[in-house]
C-alpha cells in the first residue's frame, strides 16, 4: 500500500526499514513518550515485524519524506470492521520546524482509515504529561473522552493516560481545507 500526499510518502513496512525505525524509536525524545520499551533489541525487532506480517486486522505504514527520501515515522492502526473503530498510534523523529510533515502524514492515514474501512472513529490513548500530542491530536479533531489513573508504569512510578478519540464527521469538517490542499 502507498499513500502520497504533498512532501510525504507512506508506504506499507519493510524489514529493510526496521534498523531506522527502531532507532527513530528508542532517540530520547521520542522514547520518553511511550509506556513500553518493548522490541528495544535488533533481534526483538525482528520478531514484532514477523508477528505484524501474520495480522490482518493491523496496518502499519511507514513514513517517509519525499524531497529526502528519509524515514521520518511510524504510523499504525488496528482496525474492527464490526465495530467500525480503530486504535490508532504514531510516532515521528521531526524537529519542531517539520511539524508540518508529521502532520500530514497523520491526516493523509487518517483519511485513508475513515474511506477505505468506512469507520466512524479512531482512538488512542496518550500519557498525561505529553502535552505536545494532547495538543496536536486537539488541533485535528480529537476529543479526550477520559483519563485512567495510574495506568502504565512507566520509569519506575505510575501515569495518567487520556483516552482520545476522534469522529469521522468532526475529523472531516476540522480538515476540510488541508485535505483539499493535500488532495489537489
């Protein structure tokens, strides 16, 4: 599967793009946003990759910058057609002045969810500190339906997580004007 958008690329994970993304994971300020250090060794991260090439129902699509080539991110979703949802999550090695990229790789997934699987939702749920992902996920439709107390574990004390989703209709009535731009 690809996707092309503006100055983005998503196209479906390799093994070759495992080594780049597992170290765009596991660079400071990316990792300090996870609840897990799960897959952390090269061997680890073998066998998460040949564990999602036998799920049907998870999509994972890597990102990539089209002017440079480069990886920038990991985009992924599991996907209930029953239930017309999907837990999705990302993570991005950008620096402040490429939000930009970050940004429309998520909006170009999201699109690409809500059509081609006719959902009504995505949700995820964020650590209660991350201030930047509660604020970006705000800024394209996001909704914070609740907050679980002491809900991970994570570096040696327990953390809030919110729980966030976004509606179709709000995703698209929010986007309307980038995804006109992104689409044109």
């Amino acid at each position: 599967m690809k996707l092309i958008g503006k100055k983005i690329i998503l196209n479906t994970i390799s093994h070759k793009n495992l080594e780049e993304l597992r170290r765009i994971r596991f660079k400071t300020n990316v990792v300090k946003f996870f609840h897990g250090k799960r897959y952390q060794t090269k061997k680890g991260q073998i066998h998460w990759y040949k564990n999602i090439k036998k799920c049907k129902s998870h999509i994972y699509l890597t990102s990539y910058e089209k002017k440079s080539k480069r990886i920038i991110g990991l985009l992924n979703a599991k996907i209930s057609i029953i239930n017309k949802n999907a837990q999705v999550g990302w993570y991005f090695d950008i620096e402040k002045k490429q939000n930009n990229l970050y940004a429309e790789s998520v909006i170009i997934f999201l699109d690409h969810l809500f059509n081609k699987f006719d959902l009504i939702k995505v949700y995820s749920d964020v650590l209660s500190f991350n201030q930047k992902a509660i604020k970006f996920n705000n800024n394209i439709g996001f909704v914070i339906e609740g907050e679980t107390l002491q809900h991970y574990y994570y570096f040696k004390k327990y953390v809030n997580a919110k729980f966030v989703a976004l509606y179709k209709h709000t995703f698209y009535k929010k986007n309307k004007k980038i995804l006109k731009f992104l689409n044109s």
